[in-house]
C-alpha cells in the first residue's frame, strides 16, 4: 500500500485504515478472557464508579399456617471505587519522510500506533494477577496503582474477610504448587471449602477458566490434565477425563512481567483458576481507542517548529476487583 502524502486529508484516510489493521491486530486477550466484567461510561457522567456486592441468605425459612413470611436479610458487602485514567502516545510523520517516499517507515509507524493503546490496557488488566499479592505497586509511569480489594487485602489472601460475618476465607492455595493434577484437586477442594457469602453459608461457586502465564510447561501441563484421552487398545480403554470441558484455559502473556512490561521469571509459574459468571472484577471503558489526526482543512497542518504531521492515539477506562472470592491462585514456587 503506498501512502498518498501530496494531500494531508488523502494521507489521514490512509492513515486511518493503517491505524486500524494495527489496533485490529491486537488480541486483547485480558479483556477478552471472561475473567473481567466491562462496563461502558459514557461521556458527561463522572469520572469514578463504584462497584459494590450485596447478597442475600442462602436459604428459605419455614412458614407456619397463616404465619407471616420471614424477610430475607440482604446484607452489603464490600464496596470498591475506581478512577478514569487516559493513556496516549503520539508520532511525528516528518517532512523527510513525506518528502523522501519513505513509505514503508510511515506504515509501520501508523501501523504501530494502532497497537499502542490496546496493548497498555491488556497490561494494565494482566498486572492485577501479576501483582496479586501486592496492595499496590508503581506502574511504568511511575504511578501508583491500587490492587486491594474490597477488605483491604491482596487479592491473593489466607485471610479474607467478610462483611455480615467473622468468618474468614482463603484464596491462595496453601503451599503454593506449581500446576499438576494433584495441584488443581487441592486448588478445587480449597474453592469447596472458602466459598463464603457475606454471611458466612457456604456457598458453590461455579469456576470455569484456568489461568496462567505463558511458561510453556504450564501451558502443557494444564492442556494435558484438560485434554487427555485414553488409548482405545489400552488396559481400561475407555477412561473418560474428568476435566474435559470442565474449565478453558486463559494465558496471560504478560502475567509473568515487571511493572514497566520487562520479564520477570519469578512469576512465571503463576496461575490459578476463576469464575467468569462471579467475577467482580471491572474494566470501565470510557474512551476507546481511538486515532487523533491533523486538521486536514489546510490549515495548522504541521508543526512550525519541526515540520511534522502529527497523529496521536489515545484511550481511557477505569480498572476494580470488589472482591476476591472469584479466584483461586498459587504462585508456583512451592512456599507455605
């Protein structure tokens, strides 16, 4: 595709559908996952929400003849308030560029900036669970970011609390194995009995992802335990596995990264498993991504001081984990 560059409104189209295919090709995997719930905010309406959990009693009471109806409790759970940010980038398509035929340069810049923002909140999104049993840390502008939940704690926790009730739940698996099949049982039985609502009744919570990091032993070790068929021609042919379409595998591949997006092996045996239909976890979408282009009605079309046509690309939402009773987690690394 060779750009049109004689006519700054020709070159904007051009640049529009090549910012486009770089934003299309972007997987947004965090946001896709099933492990957040999104929720739009329009324009003109705040620049906070909050998001709050409120259950119910678990169970009927008996009613007498002619007796009156007990009400059910409702009891408030916690509550979360979470922040509108914008992120950005911009490029500069210089004159020499523009004058020099450097087309492929051009198209990859623009391609590029397409990728920018969507990128940037799939990290944003990943470094919740990369950051599980922080309460905070420093993002890669150097700001720092909230990860409590609702009681104050990590999101990884063997303390967690609960409003209507003393009881207190775990959602970090004791000893904390890498993934296996025995491992997944002991995450399993550890859903089982920490699956509280906020009065303390015991609860079933229906998980259905695993979630890891792109380790690669992980990755096989989980599709083996999901995936796994017996030989027919085998002693017992016919062994049915009990996991295949119990839970879909999600990998995070950012999961194992330092805050500014470089490497980090120490997370890379993280992993766990969620329930998308319990999450309370939120990314707001206030600005979608979206291309920011020149004026191309002949006027202020470059920058005096450079020459350049500038373009910029920019997006805004919010991020919030109310709780964290929908998520199970260990790190991998074998510790109490």
């Amino acid at each position: 595709m060779e750009l049109n560059i004689s006519i700054l409104s020709d070159f904007v189209a051009n640049s529009t559908i090549l910012w486009a295919k770089g934003l299309d090709s972007v997987p947004q995997i965090a946001r896709r996952s099933g492990l957040y719930k999104e929720v739009p905010i329009p324009h003109m309406t705040g620049n906070t929400r909050t998001f709050s959990e409120v259950d119910l009693e678990e169970y009927a009471s008996r009613k007498g003849e002619s007796n009156q109806s007990s009400r059910a409790k409702v009891q408030q759970g916690y509550s979360k308030t979470g922040t509108l940010y914008r992120v950005s980038k911009d490029i500069g398509i210089s004159y020499e560029m523009r004058s020099q035929g450097k087309y492929q340069e051009m198209k990859e810049k623009l391609t590029n900036l397409g990728k920018l923002v969507p990128n940037r909140m799939d990290l944003d999104l990943t470094h919740r669970f990369s950051f599980i049993t922080a309460t905070s840390y420093t993002d890669l502008d150097g700001e720092s970011v909230d990860t409590t939940v609702g009681d104050t704690l990590a999101g990884a926790s063997t303390a967690h609390t609960l409003r209507g009730s003393s009881t207190t739940f775990r959602n970090r698996l004791a000893n904390n194995p890498q993934f296996s099949r025995g491992a997944l049982e002991s995450m399993e039985q550890m859903r089982v009995e920490n699956t509280y609502n906020q009065f303390g009744e015991k609860m079933t919570i229906p998980d259905d992802i695993i979630w890891s990091g792109d380790d690669p032993n992980t990755i096989n070790t989980i599709a083996e335990v999901l995936r796994s068929t017996s030989n027919p021609t085998q002693n017992n042919p016919g062994v049915i596995n009990t996991y295949v379409n119990k839970y879909r595998h999600v990998v995070l591949p950012r999961l194992a990264t330092t805050a500014v997006g470089a490497v980090d092996s120490t997370k890379a045996k993280y992993w766990g498993v969620a329930s998308s239909q319990m999450s309370t976890a939120y990314l707001g979408v206030h600005e979608e991504a979206r291309l920011k282009t020149p004026p191309a009605d002949g006027k202020s079309n470059e920058d005096f001081a450079t020459d350049d046509w500038n373009f910029g690309t920019r997006g805004g939402y919010l991020i919030v984990w109310v709780s964290a009773a929908w998520l199970g987690f260990s790190d991998g690394l074998g510790n109490p």
